[in-house]
C-alpha cells in the first residue's frame, strides 16, 4: 500500500475502505438516475446502465491510480439532462451527434488540462457569473424534473401549469420528492437511494408498476451505443456554442468539486510544485469524458458526493478503489433498475436541482453592478424556459459585455469574457 501513501497522509486501509463504501452510498443513484435520463433521448436504457456502471468503475479507477485521490467520478448530473432534454429533444440533434459533441468537449478538456488554459478561464468570469450557471443548471434540471413527473404540464395559454394530483403517478412522485427531501435533510448516508428504494417498494404494491421477478442477471450489452457516436456530424460550426458550453460547464463543475472536497482533506497543495494531485485529477476528469463518449454516455465529471468519503476519513486513492469496486455489483443488477417507476428517479433530478440553486445566495445582488445582476439574472431564468444551458449562458455574458461597454468600463472585460461573448453571439447567430 505504499503506492496510496496512506501512513503520509495519516490514514489506513480500514479507514479508505469505509470511506469509500460511504461514497458508494452517497452517489449510487446515479446508475438508474441516468439510465432513465438518456433513456428519454432514445438510448437504450439496458445498454445505458450497463455503460453507466461501467464508466463509474472505469474512470473512479483511473482517477485513483493517477492522481491519488479519494475522488469519486460518474456521468454528471445536469449535463445528462442537457444531452437529453437540451439537445436530443431540444435542438433535434440526433444522439449519435450529441455523443460526438461529448466527445469533442472531452477531447478539448484533455489538451487544455495540459496547460494553464483552466486557471486563465477561472480568473478571467467573474466568480459570481460561475455561481450563476451553476444555479441556472440547477434550475434547469428541477424544472426538467418536476416536468417529467408530471407536476407541470404544458399549457396553451400559460406555457406550464400545475398538473393533475388526482393522478396516482404524480402522487407517487410527490411521495418520492417529499422523501428525498427529508432523508436528504437529516444527512442520512444513501438518502437519495433510499428513497428510491421506498417510493419503488410503494409502486409495486400499489401495482402502479411491474414487480421485478429477479434482482440479479448477467450484464446487458453495450453494443448498441458503443463507438456509435457521429463525431463528423458534431464538427458543425453551428454546434460549437453547445460544445464549448458542455467543456465550460464540465470544467466549472470539476472545479468546484476538487476546490470544495480538496479543501475539507487538504489534498491539493497549491504551493507545493511538487503536487500534481490537482492537475492529475483534471486529466483523469477529461480523459473520462471522452472514454464515456465512447462506451456511450454523456459528459463524466468528478462528484462532489466524494466529500463523503472524505468526511469519512478517506484521504488517498484507496478509497476511489473501493468505491469502484462497490460499483461492480451494479453491472449485476439490470431487472431491478428496469423494475424502477420514473417517478421515483426523477424526484432526484429535482433535490439535485435545489442543492445547485443554493449557489445563487452567494451571490450579493445589492452590492453587484447591474451588468453582473443582469447578467447572473439571465443565466438562471433563461436556462428553464429556454430548455438550454446554452442559450442561458449565452444571453448572460452577452449582455455583462454589452452593460460594461456601455458604461465604458472596459478595465472589466478581459480576453477570456470577449472570446465567451463571441462565443454566445454564435449561439443565436448560427
């Protein structure tokens, strides 16, 4: 064990392994969380699980012998709702395209972690423009939610409405919402499964949905989506605002997990040359999301659920190990996930979608200028209602640009915002 440094970094085997059976717990509900979220975008959802695990085991693995790290990956929440409801059901891009515009996303991540392009974009948005796409995201996979569990419907004359509650689906969707909230709220370790796990157990007494008649079977193919993404078709000028904004918000999310779990375990040692923990585990981050693109599934990213493990006393790679490992069971559990009612998944969506929201309060409207308020303003409100993550970026950075010429306060505007308001006006030009 000398490889994962453990009496170094004041640790033990026991220790790692706990760890990272708490992180396991923490984030296992990503498996049937994303099988039904790129289901809806027309992948199949037995391949979809299948990829799903496999990506999980495959790029936590690699994270851990590369960088060291007790940091935990998977396909990330927010943009898995952005490649199905954003771009395949969206925008009418075919999956095959969005898998490619995953690909080339990851594949410019990969040559950007190699230099110093992360700390440049970092510093050149201002921080509370960051916390507002990360609110906005969090907006736009709540609405994704509630839509789905049919709490809002479409209407004719006021867009959305309050759907049916007589409806014994969406009445199961609110159980499942009200127990994810309330497991969530007292910290209890897996409350995100365990409320799955409860509103499904509901449903299949009710009847509401089919009973699972095995737990356990060999695992489904991915055949069917593996290397079947269409990365010429991507290579549209018309679909680089989408690219960039996939490799943006991959990079503020990855970012933002190994800042707040970095600091809690003082893993990365900012001053200390000799660390490379940090830029290893951006490499290891970029080089999933590309493998994921491959095998199948949306953009893969670093979880913050590892600050789990961390609490737990997880300090090294050991711990991303064995919550690998753990994710190896999953490969063996298809007619279950199957069995699983949508309404008791998409709850999920919503509480993920709140804990995003909260970066908004960190942000201080009445001492920001209009420019950020503007556009912070945009980012979160046009994400919902134009089901686009990217047409909420867009609009925000264009009009931050446009106030702060206006006022002439050009000492505001570096390269970086004008290449992203460049950027943005692609996305409503093209």
């Amino acid at each position: 064990m000398n490889f994962f440094k453990l009496k170094e970094r004041d640790t033990t085997v026991s220790k790692e392994f706990y760890a990272g059976f708490t992180t396991f717990l923490t984030m296992m509900y990503i498996v049937p969380v994303n099988g039904f979220i790129l289901s809806d975008a027309g992948l199949p959802m037995d391949a979809v699980i299948t990829a799903t695990a496999l990506i999980t085991i495959l790029a936590t693995l690699f994270s851990a012998l590369w960088s060291n790290t007790p940091i935990a990956m998977s396909v990330g929440m927010g943009l898995n709702a952005y490649f199905s409801y954003g771009l395949v059901l969206g925008m009418k891009i075919p999956w095959e395209t969005a898998l490619g515009i995953v690909f080339l996303s990851g594949v410019l991540f990969v040559a950007l972690s190699l230099t110093d392009f992360r700390i440049w974009i970092m510093t050149s948005i201002p921080m509370n423009l960051r916390r507002a796409i990360s609110a906005g995201i969090g907006s736009f996979i709540a609405f994704v939610g509630l839509k789905q569990m049919g709490m809002i419907v479409s209407n004719d004359a006021t867009l959305v409405s309050i759907g049916d509650f007589s409806n014994s689906n969406v009445l199961l969707g609110v159980l499942g919402l009200v127990l994810s909230f309330s497991l969530y709220a007292y910290r209890l370790k897996g409350a995100f499964i365990i409320s799955i796990g409860i509103t499904s157990i509901v449903a299949w007494i009710f009847s509401l949905n089919e009973t699972p008649q095995t737990f356990f079977s060999t695992p489904s193919s991915i055949s069917s989506i593996f290397l079947h993404l269409d990365i010429v078709g991507a290579l549209s000028l018309s679909l680089l605002p989408v690219i960039i904004t996939f490799l943006i918000t991959d990079m503020f999310d990855t970012l933002g997990t190994l800042t707040g779990v970095g600091t809690r375990a003082n893993l990365f040692q900012e001053n200390n040359k000799d660390d490379k923990s940090l830029q290893k585990t951006l490499e290891a981050d970029a080089i999933a999301t590309v493998a994921g693109s491959l095998i199948g599934v949306s953009t893969t990213t670093a979880f913050i659920e590892s600050a789990a493990g961390v609490e737990e006393g997880g300090r090294t790679g050991l711990t991303a190990v064995f919550t690998a490992l753990f994710f190896v069971t999953f490969l063996f559990m298809l007619p279950l996930f199957k069995s699983i009612p949508s309404n008791a998944i998409y709850p999920v969506l919503v509480v993920v979608g709140v804990l995003m929201f909260t970066e908004l309060g960190k942000i201080n409207f009445e001492d920001s200028d209009l420019a950020t308020s503007a556009g912070a303003f945009l980012i979160v409100i046009l994400m919902p209602l134009t089901f686009s993550i990217t047409n909420g970026i867009a609009a925000g950075f264009l009009i931050y640009t446009i106030i702060k010429i206006a006022k002439r306060e050009f000492q505001d505007l570096n390269i970086g915002i004008l290449v992203i308001t460049f950027i943005s006006a692609l996305a409503f030009i093209l």
